[in-house]
C-alpha cells in the first residue's frame, strides 16, 4: 500500500515538473509566475468541485436517509440552512489543502507556494464564516418548525449580534491570513478605539438586550396586535429584528420603529383581548346638572312603565316611605331619602347592559359617576363586549349608546352638548 502511494507521489511530481517546464516556456520573461498561479489555481478548483461533489453527494444521501420531519426536525432544519454543504466544502478544501504540497512540489513553486497557501487558509476562514450564518439560520427554522416565537425572538437577536461580531472577527483573521500577520498584533490596537466601536455599536447592543428582554418576559411576539401611544401607532407586528421592528398600521401604512425602544416606550399588547375574544367599552354621557331633579310620584308612575326598573321602583318606594314616615316635616322633598332621575336613569343603565347579550357576562359590568367636569356630570359605561372584531365591536358599543341617549328623555335627563363657534 505504501509502494503504491508512494508511486502515485511520484508520478504527480513527474507531471508536475513537466507542467512547469511548459509553462515556463511558453510565458512572457518576468511574468511566468502569473501563468503559474493561474493554472494551479484552476487545477486546485476542478479538484476541489470533484471532491466537494463527492463528499456533497454522500452526506446529502446520509441526511435523506432520516426524511421524517416530524421525528428529526433538527436533521430537517440542518437539511434546509445547507449546513451540510458547508461540511462538504470544508472537509473538501482541507484535502485539497494537504495535497497541494504533493502536487506542487516546493522546487518547482518558489514564488506561489506562499500565495497558493494563504488562498486555500482564507477559503477555510470564508466556509466557516459560511457555516455560522446557517447554523443560526438552522437554529431559527428548528425553533419556527415547533412554533415557539418568543425563542425565534430570542434567537434573532442572538444572531444579528453574532453575524455582525462574527463579520467583524473573521474579518480580522481573513485580513491576518492575506497578509501573513499576527492576529495579536491587530486584536491589541483595538484597545485604543474601544469607546468608537461602544458609539458605533450602541444600536445593535440594547436592541441585543431588548430582544433577550422580550424573549424571556413573553409579552410581545410577532403578530401581536399593540398600541404605541407615543408615536400614535396601533397595529400588527410583522417584523421584530436586531435594530428595528416593523408594525403594519390598520390603515395599511407600515410604522418602523427602533427595537431597543421596546424597553423605554410605553407598549400596549392588545393581543390577549383578541385571543379572549373579549374587547372593552369604556365611553361616558355627560349630563347637565340643571336637569337633576328628584322624582314625584307621578314620575315613579310613570317611569314604572319601563320593564327594566319597574320592580326597583316599587321596592324603593316602598323602603323609601317606610323611613320617611318616620321624620318630621316630611312634607319637605328634602328631608330624608327621595329617588333622583340621574340615580334610577344610572339604575336603568346598569340592568341594561346586564341583559345585553352581546355583553361578556363573566368581565366587569358597571355604571358609574366620575367627577363633575364644567361640561357637566359623566356617567360612564364601563363593561367587555363579547365580540374583540373591530368592526362587530363598534356596532354592539354604538347600539348601547344610541338607546342611552334617547331613553335619558324619558327621565327629563338632558345630555350635554359643547357647541364650538367657527
């Protein structure tokens, strides 16, 4: 075995010599070392395609092998970044690498060998830097196959600093390959600009954190619906990457905004009220103070008319004498307790919003008087509609407050009205 590869070296130097001897002849006087470099280079490429075909073809028939996604999601995702095209480049270029020599042989390269070595190092440096940008391309699609968003949040921020370290460094070690240099000598006058590289950098720093940030709290994804008060934006995220995000406004515009913003920024996630189906009305009438009045006996008649508060009325009434008779000068509307039309009309309000079936029965149904305001006293309407779509969500909130409106009449109610002169 030995005899037979040491005949093979043998024949490859033989041929190798004639090479040069003919290429030597044949080249202008002072340039032969260009002709040299050229056909070398083009023999260690077909021999390099040869080898990475061969080494493709058998780890690609490997992978085919496990071809059930669902079993080996980690082969699949290894499958689709084509990390192991990057393997075959690799193992390829390294035996080109140690066989040059053998075809080569030194006496007959004094002036390429050096070149022909330096170029096969930098495309070792260039397929490694290949193969880190599709392991954290096969790390995002493994993580996108289970559907875990927060870890391609996570895993995206990682890997914009990484690729953007990762350019930086091999960079530097190509730049040490070409030249021939240390790597110490280049990494040791960084030292001198390392506040330039902190300015220059600050950018993808805090949004490296604030996507670390947001992975691990879990309170914001990719297509989560959230309001920015700040900058007056409410839609859908569709993008969330190292340095900015991007969210698609409900009037079809698109809103970028600076990642690292996420952490100083007041956010709104309005998705959970969608996934609960659920959506808030929070909205006042404001009445004028002047038509306040309590209620005689007439009105308590005539009010008991209304389904909704006709038992109330009468309850009250009844508690409500019982306790007056008791008093002196009861004749005066003013002692003791008396039924108002804003306290039955805020009654009425309440059982309405009860019996609304369009109303979520299990959230927070309540009418309620905020402070006096010199537009006159709210009442605000606060409860959850059963329905989070937008368009289903202002029509359930606009019938309720059609019917308010016009059934505060038939409680002498007036509502509010601040005209504005032009």
């Amino acid at each position: 075995m030995k005899d037979d590869l040491q005949e093979t070296k043998n024949y490859l130097q033989e041929v190798s010599e004639q090479l040069y001897n003919y290429i030597t002849q044949i080249s202008p006087t002072g340039l032969d070392w260009i002709f040299h470099i050229i056909v070398k280079l083009a023999l260690l490429c077909a021999l390099f395609l040869i080898v990475d075909f061969v080494f493709k073809f058998v780890i690609n028939s490997i992978l085919k092998l496990f071809h059930n996604e669902e079993k080996f999601p980690v082969l699949k995702s290894i499958h689709q970044s084509k990390i192991s095209n990057s393997v075959a480049h690799f193992a390829a270029l390294i035996i080109v690498g140690a066989i040059q020599g053998s075809i080569f042989p030194e006496r007959a390269l004094p002036k390429t060998t050096i070149f022909i070595i330096r170029s096969v190092n930098l495309g070792l440096v260039l397929i490694l830097a290949g193969m880190l940008y599709r392991s954290l391309t096969a790390f995002r699609n493994y993580f996108a196959i289970k559907q875990d968003f927060y870890k391609i949040m996570a895993l995206n921020a990682i890997s914009e600093t990484m690729k953007i370290l990762g350019i930086f460094v091999f960079t530097v070690v190509g730049i040490c390959v070409i030249f021939g240099i240390k790597g110490t000598t280049i990494v040791g006058s960084l030292g001198a600009i390392t506040a330039v590289l902190v300015l220059v950098f600050r950018d993808t720093i805090l949004g490296f954190v604030t996507g670390i940030h947001v992975a691990t709290s879990k309170n914001l994804k990719v297509g989560d619906w959230i309001s920015i008060p700040k900058y007056s934006i409410e839609g859908n995220i569709t993008e969330i990457s190292l340095l900015t995000t991007k969210i698609t406004n409900f009037d079809k515009t698109v809103s970028t905004i600076p990642t690292y913003d996420f952490l100083t920024t007041e956010i709104r996630n309005l998705q959970v009220m969608s996934e609960s189906n659920t959506r808030r009305i929070k909205k006042s009438i404001y009445f004028n103070i002047n038509s306040f009045k309590f209620l005689t006996e007439e009105d308590i008649e005539r009010l008991k008319e209304i389904n909704l508060i006709s038992d109330y009325l009468e309850e009250k009434k009844n508690e409500i004498r019982k306790e007056n008779e008791r008093l002196q000068h009861r004749d005066k509307i003013v002692n003791g307790r008396q039924l108002t039309n804003i306290g039955v009309f805020r009654y009425y309000a309440q059982k309405y919003i009860e019996n609304d079936p369009d109303i979520d029965k299990n959230g927070t149904r309540m009418v309620r008087q905020l402070d006096i305001t010199p537009q006159g006293l709210p009442l605000e309407v606060y409860c959850f509609t059963n329905d989070s779509q937008w368009i289903r969500f202002e029509q359930i909130q606009a019938d309720i407050f059609d019917h308010l409106l016009v059934a505060s009449k038939e409680f002498d109610l007036q509502v509010m009205q601040v005209s504005v002169k032009v």
